[in-house]
C-alpha cells in the first residue's frame, strides 16, 4: 500500500531507529537532491540516513 499515488494525503515524518533523526516529507532533503514533498516510498532504496549511515528499512514512521 502506497501513498505516492494520493497527494492528499497529509504527509508524514519517517524518523531513523538508529540515531532518531527524522525525515519530513514536507520538507525532504534538497541538500541531498530530495526534492520537499517527496513521499517516503519515492525515496531511493540506496538513500542512507545522513547522521549515521542507517539504511531505509532502519526507519519507522513517527507521527509528530
């Protein structure tokens, strides 16, 4: 089930089990070519986490 079909969808922040850091949807990450808005499921499976290096799967959606 994916939510990158709907942009109604509010979106969500995805935070790093490893280190805590989060990533926002709204925001994305443009230092690293991550466009704001970018959904989650749109982000490349060999994207890391940049404080620690954690892979995708080592992240958990957070409501905040």
């Amino acid at each position: 089930m994916s939510n990158n079909e709907t942009s109604t969808e509010p979106f969500q922040t995805w935070m790093c089990l490893i280190c805590g850091w989060i990533y926002d949807e709204a925001t994305g990450l443009p230092e690293e070519g991550i466009a704001p808005g970018t959904r989650w499921a749109d982000v490349p499976m060999n994207w890391t986490c940049p404080e620690c290096g954690a892979r995708k799967e080592d992240f958990e959606m957070v409501a905040v």
